[in-house]
C-alpha cells in the first residue's frame, strides 16, 4: 500500500514537472519569436492610437466594446469571475488573469484581495500580484497580438471546436460551482488545447457568430486599443463637490454622520436623478474612503471592510466614478437629490445633540454600529435606512460578494 501511495506521489511530480517544461520551452520560443513580455510594451502601441474621434475609437465604441459587453461581461464581471478576469472595463482586460480561486469555503486564512480600482492601479502593480496578461505585451504586430494572446487563443480554439449540437452539455463541460479552474497562460495554452478542446471562450455557451469573431480578431491583430475613460460633465462635477463638501465639513458631528453614511452606502452606486436624462444611463458613483480631500486625485483607502482602521488621521469621503460595465448582481442604484439632501442636513445636522469625540475603529467597536454610532440620535439613523429600506436589505444580498453561498457565512447578525 505504502509502494503504491509512493509510486503515484512520484507520477503526480513528474506531470508538474513535464508541464513546467513545456510552458518553458513555449516561453522560450515566444520570447525567441517576440520579444520579452512585459506591460510597458502595449503603452506606446495604444498612445498612438489615443485621439478623440479617432477611428481606434470609433471602431471600440461601436464595434468591440458591445459583442464584450453581450457576451463575455455575463461571465466575467464579478469579483469571483472565473481566472479573475474581469472583462466589464479596460482596466479589467488590461489587468488579466490570475489562478488563485476567490472563494475557498475550507480557507482558514483570510486571501489577499485582488479588487479593481482599489488594491493596485496598473498593469504592472498588477502582475507583482500574480496576474498574467490576456493580451498580447510581447512586440506589437498583428501576428503577435494574436498568437501571443491568450483571449485571441480562446477566441479560436472556439471557433474550431464549436458547442455540440445537443440539447444537454455532456460531462465534457463542468459548470459546476466548486468546479476547478483552467486558466492557462499563453506559455501553457497548446497544453490546454489538447486537454480541454471544447475549453474555448465563451466557455459552455453558443459561439461568436463569424462577424462577432472577426470583429474581436481584428481588433486584437491591430492592437487591441481600449480608449481612456471621458470626463464627468462640469455639472456633475458641480454636483459631485457639493455632496463631498457635505460629507466632509470639518465638525465632529458631520465626520461621525459621513463615517454612518458611508458604510451604508459604500456598495451602492450613486447618481444625482436631477441631472439624469431618461433615455440615457446616468454616470453611476461609488462612495470611497480617500486620503485626498476634494479638489485633488482621489487616493482611495485599501481596507479590506468599510469599518477598519484607515492608517490617516483623516478620512475623506469622496465620489469615484464608477467605469465598468453595469451588472445586475452589483448594482444597488441609490437616487441623489436635494429632497434627499435636505433630509440628511435635518437629521444630521440640524438636530440637537453633541458628538463629543469620534469613535474608535478597533474591531470590537466598529464592527458593531449600534456601538460606534451611539452618539447619532436614533431618529436619524432609523429616518436614514427607512428611507431607503429596499436599498439597506439589498446589501445583504448584492454587492462586492458575488456568491450568495459564502455571503451567508460572514454576515455577523446584531
């Protein structure tokens, strides 16, 4: 018995050894083929094409950016999304893929969070933190942005072994929650190939029609060129400071009731509805903790609760625009106006009573609102979530937690 457990120990080392050797020899012909990988290669190939009007632009906008947003956002938006690819921004496809699973129900160790927008800013941040690119970072020719990258390999792979044409997906496809995860880099895709032919994005669902897949290939042969994001109008801008410079007025009172606010809103995305034409999404914000007051770049607070520490002995609660794609598993859209406004300034702000000294933000203390906030009179914070009760329960069902199974879990009833 012993003999036989040793002899498969010994099997399992030489398969991760063999693969390790074919992804470095792969590595060593895409090098010898294209250059050395690296994230600053892609910047002077889409400065290039980075003018307003431009037709990179035009062919993005209305072209690419819509067969994404039909059909890989569906898969590839949330904070669990498979490979951690989220494709729903420019930043989510420039940040890549990473192999390390989200939710781990057995983890006894708290994971490091991988959050976009928050925990790293950049390509580069984001491959010290194991991320691999999807897109081609190796010498920018057509041949290379398509056979140096993994979403071109996908792409193809699909198109040559397309969904079988049966009413039920047999056992070759695993859809299953807990199922385990293939995220090969581009050095490891031959492998993946051979191994998962029916393995091509989208993953268990209809191929791209030959339009859509010639549309994603010509846009990655010539680049894959994503626009920068387009500013707020002055507006909302104007709108956008007027709610900070409330949220962030220098008296105690006004730091304890923004701190109450914002950790209840800080999983909504905001937008002001006077300013909001009805045919047309709104621009959607999220309420972030900053080390920057108004006025100056945001430098949002990387903690990893809305409650805890945040290192600065002041906070600033500031408006982030919200630049991905909106999906319905995260959007708790919470209406801005001055009925609202004026509301909060009552009960806030107008009412009599005294805040003597902020509370701490050592766990036993903020973790528990009806303790760090027990100097807010009760008919501010019980007017606060009434007003808005749907929004107050969909926080325990929407949200930065993408599976409803592991959100049960950690919610500490009070």
């Amino acid at each position: 018995m012993q003999h036989t457990h040793t002899r498969w120990i010994k099997i399992f080392i030489a398969v991760i050894l063999l693969s390790s050797g074919c992804a470095t020899i792969a590595n060593l012909d895409l090098n010898k083929l294209y250059g050395h990988e690296s994230s600053e290669n892609r910047a002077p190939a889409t400065a290039a094409q980075a003018t307003i009007g431009s037709p990179a632009t035009v062919f993005y906008e209305n072209k690419v950016a819509p067969i994404i947003e039909g059909r890989c956002v569906v898969c590839h938006a949330c904070y669990d999304a498979p490979c951690q690819l989220k494709m729903s921004s420019a930043e989510g496809i420039d940040r890549g893929a990473n192999k390390e699973k989200v939710y781990h129900g057995s983890r006894i160790l708290a994971a490091t969070p991988n959050r976009l927008f928050i925990d790293a800013l950049d390509s580069p941040e984001w491959r010290e933190r194991g991320f691999y690119p999807i897109l081609n970072e190796r010498e920018q020719s057509p041949r290379a942005n398509t056979q140096a990258s993994v979403l071109a390999q996908m792409l193809t792979l699909k198109q040559q072994h397309p969904l079988p044409d049966t009413k039920l997906l047999d056992e070759r496809f695993d859809v299953t929650v807990d199922r385990s995860q293939q995220c090969p880099t581009v050095q490891e895709f031959s492998g993946y190939a051979k191994s998962q032919a029916f393995g091509g994005m989208p993953y268990a669902l209809p191929e791209l029609t030959d339009n859509e897949h010639n549309t994603l290939m010509s846009w990655l042969e010539s680049g894959a060129y994503m626009p920068a994001h387009t500013p707020i109008s002055e507006p909302l801008q104007h709108a956008v400071n007027e709610l900070e410079a409330f949220l962030n007025d220098d008296s105690l009172k006004m730091q304890l009731s923004a701190r109450y606010i914002y950790e209840h809103l800080f999983s909504t995305h905001l937008y002001f509805s006077e300013l909001s034409d009805l045919n047309h999404q709104p621009q959607f914000f999220n309420v972030v903790r900053s080390t920057t007051p108004s006025g100056q770049p945001i430098d949002v607070i990387a903690s990893r609760r809305p409650f805890d520490a945040p290192g600065v002995e002041r906070v600033y609660y500031r408006l982030q625009p919200v630049m991905s794609t909106i999906v319905n598993k995260t959007h708790q859209p919470y209406a801005i106006h001055k009925q609202l406004t004026d509301k909060w300034q009552k009960w806030f702000v107008d009412a009599n009573y005294e805040v003597t000294e902020l509370p701490s933000y050592k766990p036993a203390i903020a973790a528990n609102p009806l303790t760090a906030f027990a100097q807010l009179p009760v008919n501010a914070r019980y007017r606060f979530m009434l007003e808005r009760a749907q929004n107050t329960i969909m926080g325990y069902i929407k949200g930065p937690v993408c599976r409803g199974q592991v959100a049960l879990n950690v919610i500490n009833d009070r």
